[in-house]
C-alpha cells in the first residue's frame, strides 16, 4: 500500500470509498472515468481493510491479555 494512502484515516477513506460507489451507481461517466473511479475504489477498500485489521488485531491482543491472568 502506498504510503500516501496509509495516511488516510479509516473514516476519510470510507466517506472518499461511498462517494466513488455513489458516482458509479449514479452513472453518466465515460468509461475511461469509470475504470479510473473503480481504481480508485479499490485502493480505498484496500486502505479500510488494513485499518479494520488492525483494529482486530488490537481488539484481539486486549481480550488475550485480558484472559491470561485467569490461566494461571
């Protein structure tokens, strides 16, 4: 991932991500237009899937530690 995409949040990239959908769904662009838009979108799906990976992976290492004093 580009570094310059890594510097988006995950809520930035998901607002730029439902507004490229919208302008696809809205029609009326040229197909050079269209492919760049859906480019587009892919690398912003891309950008919110490591955000929520990385959430997860987060989320997951809190509830491991919390459980490892219990297994003592």
């Amino acid at each position: 991932m580009a570094e310059a995409e890594t510097a988006l949040g995950y809520e930035q990239a998901r607002d730029e991500l439902i507004e490229v959908v919208r302008r696809l769904e809205a029609g009326g662009t040229s197909l050079e237009e269209s492919l760049a838009l859906w480019e587009r979108g892919e690398e912003l799906a891309k950008v919110c899937r490591h955000w929520l990976e990385g959430a997860r992976a987060r989320l997951d290492s809190a509830l491991a530690a919390r459980e490892a004093p219990g297994e003592e």
